[in-house]
C-alpha cells in the first residue's frame, strides 16, 4: 500500500485548503488524515470509515471536512477558516482492516498559515 499526498501550501487566515491522498492497492477500512506541528506531537485531524463513519478532533469540528472515494481509493480534507494554529505537516493515513496493525502512511504535505 502507498499514499500519495498532495495539496498543501501557503495560505492566508480565513483561507482554504483542500488535500488529497491517493492510495494505491485495494480498498481500505480506515482513511484519515494526521498532522504534526514543530515540536509538537503528531495528532489525528479526522478519519473515515469505509462505510463512511467520520471522526473529527474537537478544533477540527465546523471547520474541516473529511470525504472519500472508494472507487478511486482516495481521500480529502477541506479545510476552511484556516488559522495559523493549523500550521503543521499533515500525514494522510490508512488502516486497512479495522482494529489491525496493518497502517501506512503518507510522505505528509505542509500546510502553512500566515496570520
């Protein structure tokens, strides 16, 4: 399994952003995103569920939105109202059967925002 992401940069506060992870191999149970700000720990942003289940941290709530597409393998986060406390580098990441160990990771994208 390899996850391909892209769709990060440099934005301003209030601004948007859209990531895209593509995922090579079969379908999976678990897509999400993961991001890791400097000297901090890496963290979850949101997942999804192949049955489309979604799981939000709280700062993530009313701001971002996590979708997926089975047939293409891929998932995304839209990002709006973005804050320069969301700068960080954001990992895309993948369970491939629920509750196994069986996880990969993406090459993470960075997202920069400027105050």
């Amino acid at each position: 399994v390899q996850l391909q992401a892209s769709g990060g940069g440099l934005v301003q506060a209030g601004g948007s952003l859209r990531l895209s992870c593509a995922v090579s191999g079969s379908t999976v149970a678990i897509m999400g995103w993961y991001r890791q700000a400097p000297g901090k720990q890496r963290e979850l942003v949101a997942d999804i569920s192949i049955g489309f289940t979604k799981n939000y941290a709280d700062y993530a709530k009313g701001r971002f939105t996590i979708s997926r597409d089975n047939g293409k393998n891929m998932v995304f986060l839209q990002m709006n109202n973005l804050k320069p406390e969301d700068t960080a580098v954001y990992y895309c990441h993948v369970e491939v059967h629920f509750g196994s160990r069986d996880v990969h990771w993406g090459q993470g994208t960075k997202v920069t925002v400027s105050a």
